[in-house]
C-alpha cells in the first residue's frame, strides 16, 4: 500500500511561481501607468484650484499676484508668469513623472492660462479631454 502524501511537490510550487511571476511581469506596466496618471491627475487640481485663487485675487486686486504659488512635490514644480491682465501657470514634471505620456503625448510639461487654455498646446489628453 502506498502512503498518502501531504503537501506540494517541487514541480507544482516552481509552476504556481512560473505562473505568478509572468502576471506580475504583464501587470507592472499597467501599474506603473495608473500611477503616473494619478499624479498628472493631482497636478492638474492644483493648477486649476490655483487659477481659481488667482482669479479670487484678481477680482479685488488691479493685477495677479505671483506671491500665491503651491508647494512643489516630489513628481511636480510649479511656477507662474504673471502680468497686470495675465498669467500662465506650469506644472513641470520632475524625477520618474517625466516619462509620462497619454496617447503617445508627452505630459511633462501642463500649463493653464488666465482664459483656461491648457496645455501642451494642441494635446489635451493630458488633461483628459
């Protein structure tokens, strides 16, 4: 009579590991990419809750004001050109955010205008239009 035996054979936990390792190595990518775009997301809240602040400013005041700008972050630096009548705020991408892309678009650079054009120019994928 044979004994039963218990447990896994090598063979099966070395194909369970195979098969593990080929879906993290197909999912990475993908991961990678909602990341990227996640955080181009939050790029684009601050740009806009920051041209709203500017219009706030600008309601009461006779020019914009360059004194309001956001914290920069880890994946974003953020910066203003400003006049009396306009502004153009840009959100640069720094370390891993500057490979990203949304269709073949670079999405490193965003920019919002006082009249609520955004950028780059032509391409609003980034902004996910």
């Amino acid at each position: 009579m044979r004994k039963m035996k218990n447990g896994f054979s090598l063979i099966e936990l070395m194909i369970v590991t195979a098969l593990i390792a080929i879906l993290v190595t197909l999912s990475y990518p993908s991961y990678i990419s909602f990341v990227r775009k996640a955080d181009r997301t939050e790029a684009i809240t601050t740009l806009l809750d920051w041209a709203n602040r500017q219009q706030v400013w600008r309601a009461d005041h006779p020019s914009y004001n360059t004194g309001i700008n956001p914290a920069n972050t880890e994946n974003y630096s953020y910066s203003i050109t400003a006049t009396a009548t306009s502004f153009t705020l840009t959100a640069t991408a720094l370390n891993v955010q500057t490979e990203d892309k949304e269709d073949g678009v670079a999405c490193s650079t965003l920019t919002l205008d006082h009249a609520g054009n955004k950028g780059p120019g032509g391409h609003l994928e980034c902004w996910g239009e």
